[in-house]
C-alpha cells in the first residue's frame, strides 16, 4: 500500500504542475508598455510629428493662396473698354423681350430652338417628336398631343418641326424665332 501511496504523491504532483504551467500558457498575454504590441511614445515624438504635419499644411495653404492671388493692372481706358463691353452685351440680351401674340383656334406655331413661350390664355397641344417640350416651371417633359398648363414658362430645345397646336383662341407670350401657320 505504502508504494502506491509513493507513486501517487509524485503522479498528483506532475499532474498539478502541468495544469499550472498549461492555465499560464492559456492566458492571454497581457502587453507590456514599451513592447512592439504596446510601444510607448514620448510627448517630444508626438510634437514632432505634429511639427512635420503642420508644416505640410503650411506648404499647402501657401501653395493655394499663390496660385489664388493674381494681381491684374487695368489702365483707365482697359476699364472703361471692358465695361462698355459688358453693358453692350447686357443690354443686346434684353433686345428681345417677350412679346404677346395672339393664335385663333385651329393655328400652328412652329418655333425655332431656344424659343420660350407663356400660354396666357386658351388652349394649345404640343407638336413634337419623341422628345417633346421643355416645361420648366414644372419641371417634366411635354409629350406630343399633350395639353400645355397655362402660365409655365415652356422652351423648345430644337428646331426639328416642334411647336403648338391651339384649340381655342389663344394669347402667349413668346421670345425667339417662329413662324405662323394657319388653317
């Protein structure tokens, strides 16, 4: 009984051994300061690299601002050219205003590209191909055939044939070229 009494005690003994040294491998490594898992900085690193940062924002910024900052030198007369210049065009683009029309019933308009009309009063269709009107106060598209809302500013993106068809007696507003054609 004794031997088995000595053959334990050593048996128990590596057996909690090697459950001590297996429950320390089995926990996870806490990282120390300092190591590659966890390195430490300084606050001169930190500064440093701040430093460097800056700078290249300062680079930057500079670099902006140079490409930004262009000084011009106009004589009077430059000045005085460009600005007849722009009032010149300014005022050629209000040569042509809107100006009323009146369409009987059964009449076409046939407008060119770039023209804008306002259906004041009556009742038009469109005239177009796949693509249509432009009807910008709505915003949508007007198929051929379909009614135009009175008061929407309407613009023909082509000079393809496109136009209206009037219903009834009819007042617009129209601004552009267009030609008549009655039944």
């Amino acid at each position: 009984m004794r031997q088995k009494r000595s053959i334990i005690y050593p048996v128990i003994i590596a057996i909690l051994t090697a459950l001590l040294i297996l429950s320390h491998l089995s926990t996870p490594a806490i990282a120390q300061p300092g190591t590659t898992v966890d390195p430490l900085v300084t606050q001169r690193y930190v500064d440093e690299q701040i430093a460097i940062l800056q700078a290249q924002i300062d680079t930057l910024t500079s670099q902006i601002g140079q490409q930004q900052q262009v000084t011009v030198t106009l004589s009077p007369e430059d000045k005085s050219a460009i600005i007849a210049e722009v009032t010149n065009a300014v005022n050629a683009s209000q040569l042509i205003p809107f100006t009323p029309q009146f369409m009987p019933a059964g009449s076409r308009l046939i407008a060119a590209a770039g023209v804008e009309f306002i259906l004041r009063s009556g009742e038009a269709t469109v005239i177009a191909g796949p693509n249509g009107l432009v009807d910008v106060t709505g915003g949508k598209d007007i198929a051929d055939g379909q009614p135009v809302s009175p008061n929407h500013l309407i613009l023909v993106p082509a000079s393809d044939g496109r136009g209206l068809y009037f219903l009834s007696d009819s007042w617009l507003m129209i601004k552009g070229g267009y030609i008549i054609v009655n039944e």
